[in-house]
C-alpha cells in the first residue's frame, strides 16, 4: 500500500521518477493518454532502441526513455557482453520559474496551488511562443487542433485527493507522488541507499542552481543526464530580456533621432 | 573516442583499455563495442540517439512575413509622424503614415491568421504581461494600430471638411501615438525570438533587436521611394544610414565564431541570412552613393530600395529558418561540444562525483 498523500492548502506537490525502478512498462504513458483522453502517437518505428516515442509532445506528456548503453562490466551486474539498459519516464518540469508561463500571451498558462504549470486549453489561442520558451522542449502545439499542450500534472486528480494517473498506474514505483519538500529528502535518503549498494553513477537530477530554480520532477538517473537528453544547465530565457529591451530601446531612439535630423537637414523651405 | 564505433580498431581498443589498467589500476572510461553490432547508443557523447531537445518554432510562413510588415508599418509611423514637423514634407508624410495604417492593417490579420486559433486572438488582450515580448507585442500594435487610424482619420478629415481643431488635434494625438508605439513596434520582434530557447537566437539577443529595427527603417524608406519619393534626399540619407548599421551588423556576425550561430552562416537558413544581409547592407550602400553622382538617380535609387525590401523580407525567413536548424541541434542544450574541452569537464565532473560517493 502506498501512504495516501494528504494536503494541505497551497502545499506544493511533486513528482520523483527513479530510473533505477523503471522496467520500461510504459504503464505511466498508457494511464496519461487513458486519464487525459489523448490521441495515440502512431505507429513510427525510429529504429533506435525500442523508444517509438522520441520525446514529449503534444500527445505524450510520458514518455519512458530507452537508454542504450555500451557494454558496461560490472556496472548494476549486467552481463559484459550485452548492452547496458536504463529506463527513464519523462515528464513536464513543472519549473519553479516556467517561461513557459511567462512567456503566454493569454494568461493560459497557470501556476496551480499545487506548484505545478497548467495549461488553461479554453484560454489558449495557439500562439505558439510557449513552444521556443521551454528549455525542456515540452510544450508543442497541436497543428490539428491549434492549442498547445503539455502535462497538466493531474490537477484534477490533485483536486479531488488522488495522485496523478501515472504514478497510480506504476507498478514498481519507480514514479513517486508526494510533497515537494518531503520527496526532496526521500531522493536524497534513496541515493545514500544506492550509493552504499555500489551505484556510484546515480545521479540526482534537480537543477536548483540554474535560473529555472529547482523543479517539481526530479530524476534519479543513472550517469549524465545528457544521455537521458536532459540539459546540464537548464536557463530560463527570461535572462535574455534585460539585453534584448535595451538594445531594443537603444535601437528606436536611434531611429527615431536618425529620422528627425534626416528631415531637419534637408528642411522644405516653402 | 577511437576505438568506440563499431567496425573500427577493437584490438587497439583492448590494448589501450590494458594499458590504462597497468598504469592506474583501474579502467574508467567504456570499454568496446560489440564489433558488427549497429546499435547506437545513448551516452554523454551522442544524447539521447541524437533526439532534438528542444522544439523547433512552430509558426507558419506569415509570422516572418509579420516580423517584416511590423517593421515596415512601424518606421513609416515614426517618419509619417516626423517628417511634417521637423521639414515640410507634407505630401511625404500623409502618404507614411496612410502606408502604416495599410501596414498595421495586414499585420494584425497575418497575426491572426497564424494563430491556431484565431478567433481567439482577443485572448491575448485579456492580460498584460511586461516579461512576454508576445503579449508586450500584443498590446504595442494594438496601441499602434489605434494612432495609426487617429493620424489618419485626421488626414481624412482635413480632406473631406478642410482644416480646423478638431483635425489637428486628432493628428497630434496620432503623432505622439504612433511615435510611442512605433518605436517598440518596428523592433520588439527581434526581442521576442531573441528571449528563447533557441540557441541561434537567445546568442544575438542584443543584435537581433537592432538588426530588425533598422531593417524596418530601411524597408520603410524602400517602400516610399518605390511609391514615387526618390526626391527626397532626406529619405536617402535615411536609407544610407540604415544600410551602414546592416553591413555593421553582418559583419560583426561573421566575425563571430561560436559554433552555435553556425546556422545563420551555413545551409539554406545560412544563404537567407548571408543575402539578407548583402542586400540590406553593401548592395544599397553602393546604390545610393552612386546615386549622388550620376543622372540615373531615380533609377538607381529605386533599385536600392528593391535590394533593401528583399532584403528585410529575406532576413526575416532566414532568422526565423535559422531557429528551426538551431532548435534540431541536440548537442548545444546538453553541452556537448565535438571539442576537447567539453570531454575534459565531463570527465572532471564525473571523477568529482565517484570521489564523493567514496566519501
């Protein structure tokens, strides 16, 4: 049995997903587009592992990782002839600073009671600009539909008490549920057990000192998160705009006293 | 990392992973590959199978073609405004600022028509938000295009009951309006793909705004030299100004070498930008000078204000192309560099981390 998460208001929920529980079941996916109604992917073969899936997207807000190693001796008790093979279920970083969120236009985008970034599907006009702001690449727009979608971290679930779909659905745990605070000390108390088990390359995956400041989906991998095509040092593109007004400020005054000394030089005289 | 792909030298591979167990005791890096065996693999080196992290720009063929109308109605705003009061160009600047009005008029419906849903273009005015350059955008053509129609209801009144208070009122309040707003109008949107993720953008963040900026300027002037204005010296001198500052531009982005802006140099997305850049920068710079000295002036400077269109259209596509190949690129979101730099801080960071599991 699972401990039942109890809340209270404005406690801040969170995802931990543990690449080294993950038997690649897929369940988490299935649950997601079974909960949330989505389309399926369709059936494309990328002929690299048995990931059919590639990445996040508008249509899948899971999405289980096919890490394909070299052959590893003596690393998790793999055989030395055969390729090493992780799991890893991916998921929207409900960001403590979402450009996401920022960047939408409409007001669409929504940070919850619960942490997360929702994604209001009546608001959204399908601008598209949520698309190049996630430094995660997991806000896609649907070209059929015309909105962009992401995880909406169950919140509806959330709402009524229960956890999200995923984490009900996974059979070995591997993606826990619980309060931020609390799951931030379970993972570290995790990579202490798997440190002393002799899994020296568990990495925890929470990028706190980087300008997204922390996220409510953490990740214990296995080696370097770019293998599981997580950026080392996530930023958020917020940073940029300081630079970017002022050049732009700079560039109109310019403009503008360009096209009043142009005028008064060559002045009509009639 | 020799040795590693398949088909290559795997005894050689075997020897150096003895030699490294000789000489420290024990053997860090990855072993061997199983030789014949096409499977690729995840790793530090290679991503997740060289998967995209990020998401390429989802936008249809119109919003380059906004980045340029925007521009264009924005500049001419500012001269339409200007142009009266600081000489007399009277004909001149009623025909800006009619010519912005047409401009915020196309610019508004190319926004709407890229929306995915476009009858729900009002949302973007429910809220107001000083950190999205979208929404900043939003309300900066709103309030632009509302001067424009000001100024121009002014002009209309004017010529359909003469001249009185009611008309010169209206037009200083569309003046000061269209200077206002045009000013951010004619630029944000080098801001708005700058304050991405996308690295071939974020990387010009401060020229990307300039750049657009005076593109603007110099397709504003192009597009009133080809509706009859190649008189004008002023407009010239305007055109000669903005032609210096793109030739600045493209040169100072050439001798720029960081790996990531490689896609506004090389590839279709490259030959866009690299054009834009000629026919905004060099091109008319040569045209209009030669313009001050031969009897085809007009001539000359019609087609001047051709190459700097073109070019401010082009220079919009090869941008907005350029963060599409920029997005595909996996290695520069997870860092991974083909130098050896790169290699040396992963490694580094790897023995720090089993040093601090052995504690």
């Amino acid at each position: 049995m699972r401990p039942t998460i109890t809340q209270a208001a404005g406690e801040r929920t969170a995802f931990l997903t543990d690449s080294t529980l993950c038997i690649g079941c897929k369940a988490c996916e299935v649950a997601c587009k079974e909960w949330n109604g989505i389309e399926a992917d369709g059936l494309d073969l990328t002929g690299f592992s048995y990931d059919n899936t590639k990445a996040l997207g508008h249509s899948t807000w899971r999405h289980v990782k096919f890490v394909e190693g070299l052959p590893e001796p003596g690393i998790g008790g793999n055989d030395p002839g055969m390729v090493s093979w992780e799991f890893s279920s991916d998921v929207c970083k409900h960001c403590e600073v979402a450009r996401c969120l920022e960047a939408c236009p409409t007001g669409a985008l929504v940070r919850t009671e619960f942490g997360g970034v929702f994604l209001q599907p009546d608001i959204c006009n399908g601008c598209a600009y949520c698309v190049v702001a996630c430094p995660f690449g997991v806000v896609q727009k649907n070209e059929q539909d015309g909105r962009a979608f992401k995880c909406t971290f169950c919140t509806d679930r959330q709402k009524a008490g229960m956890e999200p779909a995923c984490a009900k659905a996974c059979p070995t745990q591997s993606i826990k549920f619980g309060l931020l605070d609390e799951l931030k000390q379970e993972a570290d108390e995790r990579m202490q057990v798997l440190r002393d088990r002799g899994m020296h390359d568990a990495t925890l995956y929470d990028p706190v000192e980087t300008s997204v400041k922390g996220i409510h989906s953490m990740f214990i991998l296995r080696g370097e998160p770019e293998t599981y095509n997580l950026p080392p040092n996530p930023e958020v593109p917020t940073i940029y705009l300081k630079d970017g007004w002022k050049s732009a400020a700079f560039e109109a005054v310019a403009m503008v006293a360009a096209v009043a000394t142009s005028f008064l030089l060559w002045r009509r005289s009639s | 990392m020799a040795g590693v792909e398949a088909g290559t030298d795997f005894e050689g591979r075997l020897e150096e992973m003895r030699r490294e167990a000789y000489l420290k005791g024990r053997v860090d890096s990855t072993g061997a590959r199983p030789a014949g065996s096409p499977m690729p693999v995840a790793s530090p080196h290679e991503g997740y199978y060289r998967q995209p992290l990020l998401k390429e720009p989802q936008w249809t063929p119109l919003v380059p073609l906004y980045f340029f109308v925007g521009g264009a109605s924005g500049s001419l705003g500012v001269i339409g405004s200007l142009a009266d009061v600081f000489s007399g160009e009277k004909e001149l600047a009623q025909k800006a600022r009619l010519m912005s009005f047409v401009g915020v008029a196309i610019s508004s419906t190319l926004l709407i028509l890229d929306l995915g849903r476009p009858s729900r273009f009002l949302n973007m005015l429910r809220v107001f938000k000083p950190q999205s350059p979208m929404s900043v955008g939003s309300w900066v053509l709103a309030g632009f295009g509302a001067s424009s129609a000001v100024a121009n209801a002014a002009d209309f009144i004017e010529a359909e009951w003469g001249e009185g208070t009611l008309a010169a009122q209206l037009r200083n309040l569309g003046r000061v309006g269209c200077v206002v707003f045009g000013m951010p109008f004619h630029n944000y949107t080098g801001v708005l793909i700058g304050a991405s993720v996308i690295p071939v953008w974020n990387r010009r963040i401060r020229s990307l705004p300039r750049e657009f900026g005076m593109s603007g300027l110099q397709s504003a002037v192009g597009l009133l030299e080809l509706t009859g204005e190649t008189d004008s010296n002023a407009l010239n001198l305007l055109g000669l100004v903005s032609a210096a500052f793109e030739a600045w531009e493209g040169a100072e982005l050439l001798r720029n070498h960081d790996p990531s802006l490689l896609p506004a140099k090389r590839g279709p997305s490259g030959i866009l930008v690299q054009l834009a850049g000629a026919l905004s920068g060099p091109v008319p710079i040569a045209l209009r000078i030669a313009s001050l000295f031969t009897r085809e002036k007009k001539t000359l400077r019609r087609i001047a204000a051709v190459c700097g269109v073109a070019g401010s259209i082009l220079m919009r596509y090869g941008w907005v192309r350029a963060g599409s190949v920029s997005a595909r690129d996996w290695r520069i979101p997870l860092e991974i560099e083909p130098s050896a730099s790169a290699a040396t801080r992963l490694e580094e960071r790897q023995t720090s981390r089993l040093e601090r599991a052995r504690q």
